[in-house]
C-alpha cells in the first residue's frame, strides 16, 4: 500500500549527500564483516570489493538492507553479481525489524557516507537493494538522496508519490515472493513507475516459510537489468562478452523453469528476457521456444489458472477492503464469525490445491492480515470507544493467533468495564496458544479486581502450573 510520510522533507536537511571522507585498506575477493559505522549507535556493516577491484577507478556500488542485519549472509548472495558485473557490495548489520521506516532512515545515512568515503565511488552508479523492511527502506532512500541509479526491492516496497523527484529516474526493480501478500503491493508500484517512465522491472521467486532472500541466480538476473541499464545510459562501456554472459545466464534460468514443468513462468522469462536484451547487438532469437512452450497443453493450463487466480484474488481483495471497513466503523460483531469463516476456508484452500489457487489463498490470508493490523494499529492507540478498540482487536485474533498484543488489549479493555467474561474468555485463547509470559498477564494495567479474581487465577494455573493469587493450598 502506498502510505504518505510528510518526515521525509525534514530529513533532507540533516543527512548529508555523498562525499569522500576517510581511506581504508580492504582485502580483495574477501567478505570484511563488522566493519564500525562511526555513529552514535555504533552500528556496523560488511563489505566485499571484487577481484579485480582498482582503486584508482571509480566504482558502481550496491547498498543492501537486510531487515534482520545479516550483512556477512547477505553479501554473500550478492559476491557473484560483485565478480561478474563489478560492483562493490556493502551491507549493512542494522536490524531494521527492530525500528519504523522514518528512524531506519536516519540511522542509514551514516553507513551510506562512509563507504562512500572509504572508497571511490561512481556516483552515477549508486544501487541499492533490500528484502522486505529492507525494500521498504531501499525504496524510501531515492526521496533522501537524489543519485540512486536503482533500487532492487525483494518482498516488499515503500512509495509517497508526493515527494517522488521526477529529475531522478532510477531504475526500480522488485522480485517478488509468489505466495507472499507483498506481491500485489510491488506489482502496484511497479506499474505506477512503469506509468511515470521510469525503467521497470520485475522477476518472481518461490519462497519457503519465513522471509529469506530469493537463490543467488534470481539476485543475479535481476542485477543485470541495472548494469545493461547503465550500458544504455552511457555510464558504462558496452562490454559484448558481458552482455553474452547476463544473456546465456537468464536463458539458462529460463531452461531450467521450462524443465521443472513451470511452463507460463518460462514463457513470461523468455519474453521478459527479449525485450531485455534488445538493442545491444546481439543475435537474439528465443521464439521457437517460446513456440514450443506456446504449444504445450500444459503452458495453456497454467497461463489459465494464473490469470484466473489473479482475477478472483484482485476480485476478493476489493470485496475485504470493503466489508472490514463497514464492519470496523460499526464494530459488527455479529459479523467476526463470517469473517473466521474466511480464514478457514482459506486455509483449506491451501491445503486442498497447489500452484496458483494455493499461493492465492496464501497471498489472500496474508492480505486479510495486513489489514487487520492496519486497522487495529489505528483504532488501539486513538480515542475511539472501547467498543470499537475490543472489536479491531478481536479481529487481530482472528487473522493471527499467536500474536499475544490483540489478546492482552481485549482483556484490559473487557477487565476495565466490568466485561469479566469476555476477559477470561479471551485469556484462555491466549493461553491456548502457548503464552506463557505470566508477568505481562500481571501487567495489564486498570484490571486490579479480576487480577485478583479466583477465575483469573484459576485459569492462570490450569495453563502455567501456577498463579500469583488464590494458591491451590490456601
């Protein structure tokens, strides 16, 4: 979704642009992790200069955001792309889960500036790439600094089109987990820079449980966009056997769909691939197998369940933005069993089926979760009345389960007026799931007397073993 955040203005006036400031020796061909930021929150980052590296030649660079820190592990996806399209890579070890967008944004000017310092850098030739906080932070960068060449946003992205500078048209591409809610939003901004003219490019992964970065050869494709980029732009010499690698590469990747029976993923590949490489002399001609593929039954299938997929989903997103608002603005609880009825059925869906109706419904579920979190973020902490602070939050329940936040909230909110049953109802759903932070369930703050109620106790007890009040032996 794209989010209006007006900070950024302000920013500008206190993170400075790029410019040369200090000289350090790193070896070649070797990742250096923890290198020291010199800032107040003594941070640090990992660095890796190709072979090859001159010092006395200005160098591309890409900046990448791990959202967990992770600067060694993701150096290390990015080392190929390094030795093969000679970039540095620096990587940052600050955890951005750990903190919103605007304070990442003021934590990262420090580390951008001092690799910039450190070495000699081709200011024309400033990348940066990020996995999920990591893209959305990749992408808020450009508004800050006004010479980013590209950005690679993986899983997820940020965009205020109000404060986009039209005078700097990077390149944005974004590769995107199949089965990830995030996709529609990457797809959303791409389509909005694809509108505005700015060079556009997006490439799909299958992800596991968890957000992890996509193989080294998805990394490696979606890199090239930015170096042949760069070629048309005239930032870099046209290297032919450069451009015959990235080439054979991405068609050897596109094989490799073909052979695993990923056919419409193949033929997006190849087709992608051609408008790709047009217009840098080389003899290229794909379209006896993207023939071949067009006469496969099995293409035709899948071309057919994907794009009713997307259909149905587009469909039933717009029907869940507009139910949930109505509900939240009247707090109808006579509706939250419909909407666990959703869940549910979801949820069979992506046991039931696979391919595109599964990554539907998973993408469908983790929408459904992202919204109720947007509304409850919104309502909790605001002035509305405790109707509709208990209604958001046992929304939250609904679409995650394990998350504690929502349970705690409807307990303090019942507990405070006098709605003791809704309060043990919903501290036994908590319990069920596993919690088993018996301080924070003392915590709650203006609940005293069901804190100190025998069935607040006994419930405690029946899940934890044990009980602050009204011990077993008393």
């Amino acid at each position: 979704m794209m989010k209006k955040i007006p900070f950024l203005i302000l920013l500008l006036s206190f993170i400075p642009q790029l410019g040369n400031t200090q000289e350090i020796e790193i070896p070649l061909g070797r990742i250096v992790d923890s290198i020291p930021t010199k800032d107040s929150i003594a941070s640090s980052f990992a660095l890796y200069l190709p072979q090859d590296f001159d010092e006395k030649k200005e160098w591309p660079v890409i900046f990448v955001f791990d959202p967990q820190g992770r600067g060694r592990a993701a150096t290390q996806l990015f080392r190929t792309v390094a030795e093969e399209q000679s970039y540095v890579i620096a990587a940052s070890n600050l955890n951005l889960e750990k903190d919103s967008l605007k304070n990442n944004l003021t934590k990262i000017g420090p580390f951008i500036n001092q690799v910039d310092g450190m070495l000699a850098i081709d200011r024309e030739q400033v990348y940066l790439a990020g996995l999920s906080e990591g893209g959305r932070l990749a992408t808020a960068l450009p508004f800050i600094y006004n010479n980013i060449s590209g950005v690679l946003a993986v899983e997820n992205a940020w965009l205020n089109t109000d404060y986009l500078n039209s005078g700097n048209k990077f390149m944005f591409s974004a590769i995107a987990c199949e089965s990830r809610s995030t996709m529609g939003i990457l797809k959303e901004i791409e389509n909005y820079f694809d509108k505005e003219d700015y060079p556009t490019e997006m490439n799909f992964y299958t992800c596991e449980d968890g957000v992890e970065w996509p193989a080294a050869d998805v990394i490696q494709n979606a890199v090239a966009g930015f170096t042949l980029n760069a070629i048309k732009e005239g930032k870099r010499p046209k290297n032919l056997d450069l451009i015959k690698q990235l080439y054979n590469a991405e068609v050897e990747y596109a094989q490799v769909l073909r052979r695993t029976r990923n056919y419409y993923q193949a033929f997006e590949k190849l087709k992608q691939i051609e408008d790709k490489y047009d217009d840098f002399g080389l003899e290229i001609d794909l379209r006896d197998q993207i023939k071949n593929i067009r006469r496969n039954k099995a293409f035709r299938q899948q071309r057919r369940d994907y794009r009713n997929a997307i259909a149905s989903e587009n469909a039933k997103r717009e029907d869940y933005i507009y139910y949930m608002d109505g509900d939240v603005m009247t707090s109808n609880f006579e509706n939250v069993g419909w909407w666990a009825a959703q869940v549910q059925e979801l949820k069979e869906n992506e046991e039931k089926f696979s391919g595109p109706k599964q990554n539907k419904a998973i993408r469908l579920l983790g929408f459904l979760d992202a919204l109720s979190k947007s509304y409850y973020d919104t309502y909790v902490n605001s002035k509305a009345n405790a109707r509709s602070k208990v209604f958001v939050s046992i929304l939250r329940t609904i679409f995650d389960k394990d998350d504690p936040e929502a349970y705690l909230n409807i307990i303090k909110i019942a507990g405070h007026d006098g709605d003791h049953e809704t309060a043990l109802l919903y501290l036994e759903d908590l319990l069920k799931t596993g919690f088993d932070n018996m301080d924070a369930l003392y915590d709650i703050e203006g609940i005293l007397d069901l804190k100190l109620s025998k069935a607040y106790n006994e419930k405690i007890r029946e899940y934890l073993g044990e009980a602050k009040y009204y011990n077993a032996d008393s």
